[in-house]
C-alpha cells in the first residue's frame, strides 16, 4: 500500500455550508476502516469545528486554526502550534471596527473586504504576521504557520511520511499543504489556480475515497516525484525494483551514489545495507550505525527507521561474513512489518547484493518493502525468485549485454559492445534498451574528498609502497599521503607498482574512483618517463580531489 493516509480540508471540500452529509461520513469510515489514517486540516476555530461536526472521532489528528493548533481527538488534547494573537493587535481590530472579528488561540479571522484594515495596523504595530485568504475569508497568524506545519506536526505524532498521504483541499489556503503531500487532491469546486497544481481532480471525497481504497490510486499520473538518471530518463519514486549491476570499476557505485543522492533529497527515507563500509561517512543526514569493531542490533536500526524523518546505513563490517545473510534476512523481515503499517523506509538499498541475496533467498522477504536499490558485480549469483522481480537493470561499464543476458536471452537490438565512463544502459523487461549519460552526483562527490583525501581508510584499503622483493612498507591511508610517498619513494619502487597498474587498481578498489581509475591507468601504460608519471598522477588527483569545486 502506497497511501497510508488521507489530508482532508474541511470547507468547501469534506463540507457544503459548513455541513458534511452521511454519504461523506461513510466514505470517511470506510478510509478508517481500510487501515489508513485521516487527518482534518481546517482554517476553522476548533470549538466551532466541535459544534458544526460531532464525528472528529473518525480522525486520528485535527490540524485547526490553519496549523496553529492541534488536536488529538481520542484524548481530547489541544497543543498550541504558534504564539497567541497580541492583544494590541486584537483591541486595534476592533477600535477599527472590523467585523466579524473571531479570535482563536492561534490565529485572528475576518473577512474580506478588511484586509487592507488588517495591513495597516499591522504595519502601524511594527508586527510581524502573515495574511493568509480562505475564498472570503481572511486569517492572521504568526509567520511559517500554515496547514503545512501543522501537518507535519501530525504525522510526525503518527509516523508517517507525508510521502505516503494523498491530501485534498479547495482554496487558497490549501496550497501549501498539499505542496507537501505525495498525491495533491482538488474537488470540483476548487479554484482554478488550485486546480492547476494538483495531480487529480474528483466530484468529491467520496469519489477519492472509492480510488483509494479500491486501487491505492494506482492509476495517478506522479510522474513528478521521479528520480533523474540522466538525459531527462527518470525511474519511478515508487515500486521499483532496480538492479544496478556491471564488471568491476565499472562505475556502479558512481549510478548508486547518484541515485541513491537524489532520492535522499526527495525526501523518502531510505534503509540503505552496507556490507563494505563504502557508506561509514553517511549519506546526507542519515544516521549510520555499526562500524568494523561493533555490528547495528535490528532493534537500533528499527529505532531509526520509526522516525519518519531519518534514513539510516548499516554497516555490516563489525558482522562476520558468514552471517550476514541471516542477519539481512531477519533485518528485512523486521523493516517490512513497519512497512506493512507505515509505508516506509521507502527503499531499500543492498550494496553487493550477491552476498545478501544468494540461490535460494525467498523473494517474499522483501515482496512486503516499497523500493528496492540492488547493487552487485555478479548478477548471476543472485537468487533466479529474486532476479524475476526487478522492474529495471542498469548496466554499466563493458559488455552490457552480458549483464541483460542474466536476466534474459531475448534478442535486444541497439545493445553497445562496451559502455563509456559516465554512461549507463537502462532496461525494462519487454522494453528496448535506453543508453542514458547518467547526471553525477554532487554530495558523492563531496563525500569523497572528505573521506579519501585526508581522511583514514583502514589496514586493508590502504595503499602500500613495498617495491621489489617487498624492501618497503610504507603505508598511505589517504590520497594526500600517497602523493606525499609517491614524491619520496625511488625511482625502482615507482616504477614496480606503475608497471603492474598498482595504482590505477587501489583507486578504483579502494578509493573507489572509476573514473580517476581510468585516467591513472592511461598514465600507467605510457611510455612517460618517472617524473613526467608522478607529476601527472598528482595533478590528476589534485584536480579532483583538492581543486576547488
């Protein structure tokens, strides 16, 4: 299920003249009903609201006074979202003699045509408030409060991602909640300019009930929550199923990081297993847990993903290889039961898949998850069940149809010999192959000269000066300190590990660079002497990794 949740708008949408009829009361049940959550967002006073509507028991919350109060209707709590009206500037409404003026706890309300009245004392009071329309209707608030806010405060008390709600509204001042929901609803009678900007229009919320109990609203066009690949071709936001696979060095993990970017800045929170470590620095703002010394609990990770707001990466170093399969399998049972009642994380992200999901791993494992991001070098080692159920393969680097052949033998006409660095080969089952230039990525970027130019790398992914006959041992844990070595080491050292594409192979293994990958092992295979080689190496690196951005 993709919409767990329904934002409702109560005016003019779920009401006629202030009244809602049993056939919307029913339709409400029946969302209720269905395991999704409702959630009124109103400009109304909620006392007012109490006396024109007696069922706010079918709500989980009431987002009231525009967003500047909240209410829990099972325990009939209030929670004030903004500052309370000042007093000054009620008494000089009302010395003005504007009226109808009605005073809320968060917000002061009038109607047109007293808002250049509302202006001026607000300019003469040196205040800062916000003038928000309803149709007629005018309202005052603190500034940043909005039906937005509020919602967002309620999601947040129910767990949930404003990616999972579908939300509908009317009038002016329900733009900015539906900005933020994944599906913006407008009914019949909504102004044009509202209309224009949602991703459907119904007769009425009995109507978006029916389409989204009956069909989870399969059938909306969303295509504006896709991720960019490149060359305007974009994957779907939800649903799929993506294998990302390809030879060594080829550049997986440079389509992975680009991805798995843009959908972190979407917003969707992602689960993203990360067997080698390559994450340890993070991905945005998401939490990392488990390091080489120490292996996540399911019950941290489980923690992290029961905030709505926070993606997480799990290390799996401080696991032992052995057992990490059973370790994953039970990590994804657990996440998918919060799936099951929540809608997120909403992808899930395997690096080196081939060791998660081996021949025989049961596909239904991760059948109850919304997204997945599968990344590995050997496709063919991955479970036939599981293979069967990707939606789309990316095929990087040589003999991309290799890659395809491991999923089907079917004639694909237009498949390149080999894949050029930055390229991609996009392909859904039953579809002709589609070769996109991917658009990089920018925080992988960042991330990489972070952590390979100074950071620590680690015993194993360090490079090592040792020369014939292992006479050295000069350990670089960084890029800066291998070009420091690289300057002091002699001319025979240099050349032995040039000669054997040394650091062409620690770039693309460790540092984990396809591309300078490529451009050190040009150099590796010139005939340049010693120091022209040094001199080039360094600026390659400095180029990428100490050169401004």
């Amino acid at each position: 299920m993709r919409f767990h949740a329904l934002a409702c708008d109560y005016d003019g949408t779920l009401a006629a003249d202030g009244r809602v009829d049993d056939g919307v009361v029913e339709a409400l049940d029946r969302l209720a009903r269905s395991g999704r959550r409702l959630i009124l967002a109103t400009g109304r006073h909620l006392d007012d609201l109490l006396d024109v509507f007696p069922r706010l028991d079918l709500f989980d919350r009431v987002v009231a006074e525009n967003g500047a109060l909240l209410y829990r209707p099972e325990e009939r709590e209030r929670v004030l979202l903004a500052e309370p009206p000042p007093t000054a500037f009620v008494e000089r409404l009302r010395a003005a003699g504007v009226e109808p003026l009605h005073v809320g706890e968060g917000v002061v309300a009038t109607w047109q045509p007293h808002e250049g009245t509302v202006l001026d004392v607000i300019r003469d009071l040196g205040l800062e408030l916000q003038i928000v329309f309803n149709k007629g209707a005018v309202m005052v608030l603190p500034p940043g409060v909005n039906k937005a806010t509020g919602l967002a405060v309620a999601l947040a008390e129910l767990g949930l991602s404003a990616h999972s709600v579908a939300g509908v509204g009317d009038a002016e001042n329900d733009h900015a909640f539906l900005a933020v929901c994944e599906c913006a609803v407008a009914v019949d009678g909504a102004l044009p300019a509202l209309k224009e900007r949602c991703d459907l229009v119904v007769g009425d919320v009995p109507e978006l009930v029916r389409l989204m109990v009956d069909e989870d609203l399969a059938h909306v066009p969303l295509d504006r929550h896709d991720i960019l690949l490149g060359d305007d071709v974009t994957v779907r936001a939800h649903g799929e199923r993506i294998l990302i696979a390809g030879p060594s060095h080829s550049g997986k993990s440079t389509v992975a990081a680009a991805l798995v970017e843009r959908i972190h800045e979407a917003g969707y929170q992602i689960c993203l297993v990360d067997p080698e470590g390559d994450y340890a620095e993070g991905l945005g703002d998401a939490v990392v847990l488990g390091d080489p010394r120490r292996a996540p609990t399911h019950d941290e990770v489980l923690q992290i993903v029961g905030d709505a707001s926070r993606s997480v990466v799990v290390n799996l170093l401080g696991v032992p290889i052995d057992d990490r399969p059973g370790y994953f399998e039970e990590l994804v049972m657990r996440v998918g039961a919060v799936w099951g009642r929540a809608g997120r994380p909403h992808w899930l992200v395997i690096d080196e898949a081939h060791h998660l999901l081996p021949d025989g791993f049961d596909p239904q494992s991760t059948a109850a998850l919304g997204a997945l991001l599968a990344i590995t070098v050997h496709p063919d080692s991955l479970s036939a069940p599981v293979l069967g159920e990707f939606t789309a393969v990316i095929a990087v680097g040589a003999e991309p149809g290799g890659v395809l052949d491991a999923f089907s033998r079917a004639e694909r006409p237009g498949v390149p010999d080999e894949l050029e660095t930055g390229e991609l080969l996009l392909w859904r089952p039953g579809e002709d192959p589609v070769q996109v230039r991917l658009t990089p990525s920018r925080n992988e970027r960042r991330r990489h000269i972070r952590k390979y130019a100074a950071g620590t790398l680690g015993d194993d992914s360090s490079f090592y000066f040792r020369g014939p006959g292992d006479r050295l041992d000069l350990k670089a844990d960084n890029l800066d300190l291998f070009l420091r070595l690289g300057e002091g080491v002699d001319e025979d050292t240099w050349q032995f590990h040039r000669r054997q594409g040394d650091y062409s192979r620690w770039m693309a293994e460790c540092v984990k660079d396809e591309e300078l990958a490529a451009a050190v092992a040009e150099v590796e295979r010139s005939d340049d002497g010693v120091d022209a080689g040094r001199t080039r190496i360094r600026e390659l690196v400095e180029e990428r990794y100490t050169a401004p951005e």
